[in-house]
C-alpha cells in the first residue's frame, strides 16, 4: 500500500513538472524618484538671501516650519534666526512650495511667484488667495506710498515712539519703529492674513503686495493664515527675543514689507502720521501735518488715511485756503486747519506753489466742491491721486 501511494505521489509529482510555467509577467516601471524633502529647498533659499555670515553659520541658523502638506504642496515659515545683539532681529518669509520632478519650486511671500502658485494651491485658502494674488505693485508702487493703515494699535489711543526708523536687522532700510505705551495691546495695521514666524513674532500679509511684522510680543496669538481684520489683536508689548535679538523695555518692534524685502518706512503714511529718518538709527520721528513727534514723543492713532484723501500740512502750522478754483485766482470759500483730513475728488493744474516737499502746479478739488493747492496736501503720491477733473 505505500508502494502504491509513493507511486502515485511520484506520478503526480512527475506530471506537474511537465506544465509549462507562465510566461514572466512584464517588468515594472520603476517608481519616479521621490523629491528631496521641501525644508532642503526652503532652507537653501532662504540661505541664499542671507549675509555671508549666515550662510557660513549654515542650516542651524534657519527654522523651517512646515504647518500643511498635501498632493506635493507644502505651506509654512522659514525663518532666519538672529543673535542675541542689540540690534539683530530675525528675519523670514512665509513661504509655498510645489514639487516637480526631483525638486520643488519655492515662492516667498511678497514674490509674484508666491501669487502664481497661491492661484494654483489647494492648501491656499479663499482668504488667503484674495491676498496673495492681488498684483504686486513695484516698489513703493511706482512712488506711491499710501498704505492704507493704522499704527499698530486702538485708534483713538497715544502710544509713545521709543525708537525712531531703523533698520529690521540692523542697518539699512530703515523699515521699523518702536513703539510702547497705552493699554499695551498690539493690533493689526491693516487687515489680511495672520501668521506665527516665531514665538513673539506676528506677520501679517496685506493687499498691495506689503506685509507688516509685529516683534517682541508677549501671549501673542497663534495663526496660521487666519483672515484679521485692522485692529485685530495679535498680542501685548514685551520683550520676547525667542528667534533672537534683544529688547529693553517692553514695546512693539513694528517693520513694514513690500513684495518680499523691508522697506524704508520714512515716507510712508501709518496712521495719519509720515515717518521721517533721522542722522542715525532710532532717531527721526513721525510728522502729522505740521506737527512732529521726536523719539519719545507722543503719537495719536488717528487711523488710516483713505487712498483718495489727504492730511493738511500747511508747513509750518496755520490754516490752508480753499478757493472755488485751481488758483489763487478763485474766490475764497474758508480754509482748513492743519492736520485736518480731506477728501479728494479729482486734480488739475493751477498756480505754483511751494510745499514742504516742494513745488507744484496741481490743485485737488475736494469732496464739497472746493479747490486747494496740492502743495499743502500730504497724499503718500506725488501727483494725482484720484484722477484728473
């Protein structure tokens, strides 16, 4: 019986090895190459816009955050840690990232790159395109430099100036203030959308291709691309240096950004009021008409100034005419006080006249109809801003 089974066995053993085996099934392809992680891109980016000091520190002197990655998208902050000097303060971007192929492609806030890829993004939301793909005006906007916001706190509040323009990071442009006192609370110049650079470290991006960074703060909210509105909270004064540099005092290092670097602040309208540069760094002070706020002095948030108004500086304090005309030709219909707000409806060219920044022809006819000279006008635009009559 076990010569029979072992017969049978050998048998069937026997006629499975005469079945053919399947044909090999075709190779695979193989699988694309995975991209080299995102922080390599973002991290040599961001070195490669950093001084010859930083890129020799290396990697360790950059943070970045990756906070949402989908479908070979990733969205977050790269920073540039500072040291711990007086006047080092750390400097980033928020940035967006696409993979193709082997690599990524990297776009930094303020870029118009960021905006393409904002368009394209699903990690972008509807807030945060409205903003992002705005157009990216040239610098300054073509020597316009109207901003559109407030001081970084409650309008309605005097806060004093601590520190004059200076320098972000140290030296030039001279992109910030400082600014300390009243309640204490640091509010959004202008709205758009939030971000956490680093603990202490607020920035908000807005329309027009500008950005304002908020530093030093204490119990400051954590964001990542929330839509505020001007005025919004963002934190307290204080003296946070996480990220590095230091702070004296408690106080709001307040920077302004356009289409991706610091600007010079000085000549920009915040709050009603024009920076003006000083000899040296933390010097200077603020000009609202006629009047001017040294370091130490105070500044009242009188809000923003409209894109088609004007603060009244009649360069060295007194009223300014209105006449029924482009020139002193026209009949006198009273006259406005210095630092007074007005609207503008439309300019044309009149007599010449000599203004704190110079001399003009163009006259603005105001929203009730009269006419003054453009030379007396504080706009942020050194030519019509609303259009000819």
């Amino acid at each position: 019986m076990r010569r029979l089974v072992l017969s049978f066995t050998l048998a069937a053993i026997g006629a499975w090895a005469v079945v053919p085996a399947p044909a090999s099934a075709a190779p695979r392809p193989a699988p694309a190459p995975a991209p080299a992680p995102v922080t390599d891109a973002v991290t040599a980016k961001l070195l490669g816009q950093a001084d010859a000091a930083t890129r020799t520190a290396g990697p360790q002197r950059t943070r970045v955050t990756v906070t949402r990655a989908s479908g070979g998208w990733a969205f977050g902050t790269a920073v540039l840690l500072a040291d711990r000097s007086r006047d080092a303060h750390p400097t980033g971007s928020v940035f967006l990232a696409r993979a193709e192929g082997k690599g990524w492609t990297v776009a930094f806030d303020g870029e118009a790159s960021f905006g393409d890829l904002a368009a394209a993004s699903p990690l972008v939301s509807k807030d945060e395109k409205a903003v992002f793909t705005t157009p990216v005006a040239p610098m300054y906007a073509g020597s316009d430099f109207r901003t559109g916001m407030a001081l970084p706190f409650a309008v309605g509040q005097t806060w004093t100036l601590t520190g004059g323009p200076h320098g972000w990071g140290g030296g030039a442009p001279w992109s910030s203030v400082d600014l300390a006192g009243g309640d204490q609370v640091v509010r959004a110049a202008r709205a758009g959308t939030a971000y956490t650079m680093c603990t202490g470290w607020i920035r908000v991006i807005h329309d027009r291709g500008y950005s304002t960074d908020y530093y030093h703060l204490w119990s400051s909210i954590s964001v990542n691309g929330a839509a505020v509105g001007q005025g919004a909270y963002l934190g307290y004064t204080g003296t946070d240096v996480t990220c590095g540099g230091s702070a004296t005092g408690r106080h709001v290092h307040f920077g302004l950004r356009q289409n991706s670097v610091y600007v010079p602040i000085a000549g920009h309208g915040i709050g009603k009021w024009d920076f003006v540069n000083g000899a040296g760094e933390y010097q200077g002070g603020a000009r609202h008409g006629s009047a001017f706020a040294g370091v130490g002095g105070a500044v009242y948030n009188y809000g923003a100034l409209g894109f088609n108004q004007g603060v009244v500086d009649a360069n060295g304090g007194g009223t300014l005419t209105r006449r029924s005309g482009p020139g002193t030709g026209y009949g006198v219909l009273g006259s406005l006080a210095d630092g007074a707000t007005v609207t503008v409806s439309c300019s044309a060219n009149g007599t010449s006249h000599t203004g704190r920044y110079g001399t003009t022809a163009l006259w603005d006819r105001l929203s009730d109809g009269s006419w003054v000279s453009d030379a007396y006008l504080s706009t942020g635009v050194n030519g019509p801003i609303n259009g000819w009559c």
